[in-house]
C-alpha cells in the first residue's frame, strides 16, 4: 500500500513539474503581455511549444507593435514565424516605418522579407537614400583619348517593387552601361572633361531603375581621369604591323633575288661545264679526221 501511495505521489510530482515547465514560463509571459497592454491567451502561449513557435519572440513582438500602436495579432507573427520569416526583423521594419509616416502594412512587409530581402534595411533606406559607388568605368571618346570614371549614385529603396525587383547589381552595371555609352558619343574627351556633369545627366534620363527595387534619386561624377591615348596606340600598331609586311615583303623579294642570282650561277657552271666539254671533243675530231683523210682533202680543194 506504501509503495502505491509513494508511486502516486510520485506521478503527481513529476506532473506538477511538467506543468509548471510547460506552464510557469507562460504565465510569465501572459502576465507581461497583460501589464503591456498586448492580449495574448494564456493557453495560446502554452500550445505554442508544440507548434515549434518561441512564444518569447511572438510575445515581445506583440508587446513591440502594441505600444508602437500597430494592430497585429500574435497568429499573424506565428504564420509568419512558421513559413521561414524574421519575425523580430518584420516587427522593428513596421515600426520605424510608421515612425516614418510611411504606409506599409504587416502582409506587405512579411511578403518583402519572406522574398529574401531585409525589409528593416530597405524601410531605413526608404528614409534615408544610399549612397553606392560604381567601380572605375573605362571608356574611349570619339579622338580616341581614353576616359575612366567613378561615379556615386544615390538610390532609394521603393517598396512597391522590392519582391520581384532587381538589386544594387543591375543598378550599378546599367549606369556602367550608360557611362561608357555617354563619353563613347562624344566627339572629343576634352568635351567631358570639361562639363562632366553631362554624364550624369545623361545617364539620369534613361531611366535606369525601371524594374529595380531601387528608385535613382541622382548619379554624381566623383572622378574622371584621361588614360591611354587608344588612337595613337591603335595607329602605332598598325604602322607597326605595316613595317612588318613590307620588312616580310622585302626579305622575301630578297630571297628570291638571291635564289635567282644562284639559279644563274648553276647556269654558268652549266655552259663552262659544255664549253669544255665540247673543247675536249676537238682534238678527238680533228684525230678521227686525220684518220679519214678528210683535212688532207680540203686541203687540196
């Protein structure tokens, strides 16, 4: 009987521990929600151990956007929670947006930020515009003088196209684009050099954040230096490789000429070869014609 009672008790025990593990953290924080103002059910914190939902993080988010003002509930934050969202993140871009006046409701920031993007980053760039600084562009105006630029570009994040919208990526290689296409068509480097705001200008008005996240507010030259006199380098080249055809041409006619010169002296040595061939034919006909008598006969004629 005494080992059924102490089993008893001991089954009471370990429940009451239970509980109060499952139970006391969440009474802890259902009272600093109550105090807070922010209505969160005791129960709904309890059963959100066993959905796998921090209920810390969903009740300080909730205390978070109560006092902020913002109308959320605490199922709204585990939704978001449970699809892979930064619940925390979501919750301080919400309320420095509304610090912002800015319009941005929770659908739309827990959409920008399950899109990959940092919401809190694009909300402050929204307030305050980022500067990015393209690397050095290199580019040729028309006389040939090379250019190269450093341009500074203020952008500001535009929520509306932030899920979906290309990055600082695209923003950087267009106005690179844009740039060389702009000293490209200028007659002279001097041109630029002298009004290089025109860059700027001309990049500016091509619209270059169409389907970007990002709305280009201005595009600053920070420098511009001259670099290689391309022309003179491609003329010096061509002369170059015009000296190297005619050296080519030259040692070729030369080699010829000197082939010839020895075809002539094989020639030569040819005839004297049948020069003296013949020479020595002579006496052999003159011997054969003494035999004959034929000198004896035209002698006598």
């Amino acid at each position: 009987m005494i080992n059924i009672n102490n089993a008893i008790l001991l089954v009471i025990v370990i429940a009451v521990i239970v509980t109060l593990f499952f139970v006391g953290s969440a009474i802890s924080l259902w009272i600093q929600a109550l105090v807070s103002g922010a209505r969160v059910g005791l129960l709904n914190i309890v059963f959100m151990r066993f959905r796998k939902v921090p209920p810390k993080l969903i009740v300080e988010s909730k205390i978070m956007a109560t006092k902020a003002g913002l109308s959320i509930t605490s199922d709204e934050f585990e939704t978001h929670y449970l699809a892979g969202g930064d619940v925390g993140r979501v919750t301080q871009a919400l309320i420095a947006a509304g610090k912002a006046n800015m319009e941005l409701e929770f659908n739309r920031a827990a959409a920008i930020d399950l899109a990959g993007r940092d919401v809190l980053e694009a909300v402050r760039m929204s307030v305050n515009p980022k500067v990015i600084e393209t690397p050095m562009v290199t580019a040729m105006a028309k006389d040939g003088i090379q250019l190269r630029a450093i341009t500074r570009v203020t952008v500001r994040a535009n929520l509306d196209r932030l899920v979906g919208g290309a990055g600082e990526e695209t923003i950087l290689a267009r106005v690179g684009e844009g740039i060389v296409s702009t000293i490209g068509s200028s007659n002279t480097h001097k041109q630029v050099l002298e009004n290089p705001d025109t860059i700027s200008k001309t990049v500016l008005a091509k619209g270059l954040d169409s389907g970007t996240a990002y709305e280009i507010l201005s595009i600053d030259i920070a420098d511009v230096d001259v670099g290689t006199n391309i022309g003179a380098v491609l003329e010096t080249d061509r002369a170059e490789a015009d000296k190297k055809i005619a050296q080519a041409k030259a040692e070729e006619r030369r080699a010829m000429a000197f082939a010839e010169e020895q075809e002539m002296k094989a020639k030569v040595v040819e005839m004297k070869a049948k020069v003296v061939e013949a020479e020595a034919q002579v006496p052999m006909a003159m011997a054969d014609a003494f035999r004959k008598g034929n000198i004896f006969s035209v002698a006598k004629h």
